[in-house]
C-alpha cells in the first residue's frame, strides 16, 4: 500500500501519526517542508522508520547534507526501476 502527500509538513504529520509506515521514499524539493527539515523532524521525534531521498542533486556534498538531515540512503533522479527496487528490497525484507 502506498500513502502519498503533497508536501513535508504532511509527510512530518504522517509519519508522526500514523504507525503502518514501513518506508519513506521523499523528494529532497518538497514544499512547506523540504526534504532535509522533514527527515530532520522525523528523526528528532524519535522515528526511526528508514527514508531515501530522491533528488536531481548528485554532487557528493548533496548527498552527504541529505544523509546528515537523517536519511537512510539516496536515489538520483530520474528514476531507475532497478535502482529503485534494488535500493528498497532490503528495507522490506521481513
């Protein structure tokens, strides 16, 4: 099952309510909330709940700054199937 939202603070109002999430897959430019402050606030509220990142940014310093925010991995875009289900399989393994 797939949850969708339109922007960080639904993302940060989710995560902190709701207790079925398994993984977080966001986009780094979200509105409200970007992705660093919402991963930050996930993070802080004690959720450990694994997120990957989805950005055009691919420069080392980006993917570190997203890292430092509280993801768990990163996915460059544009997406790539394989990329994408070989970066969540492990996540979702029981």
């Amino acid at each position: 099952r797939v949850l969708w939202v339109k922007n960080g603070k639904e993302l940060l109002e989710s995560a902190t309510s709701l207790k079925n999430i398994d993984l977080i897959i966001m986009d780094v430019q979200m509105p409200v909330l970007d992705g660093y402050e919402a991963a930050a606030a996930i993070r802080e509220s004690g959720i450990t709940i694994p997120i990957i990142a989805q950005s055009s940014f691919v420069l080392d310093e980006d993917i570190d700054k997203i890292l430092a925010a509280g993801c768990n991995d990163f996915l460059n875009k544009p997406l790539n199937k394989q990329e994408l289900l070989g970066k969540i399989y492990p996540y979702l393994l029981p």
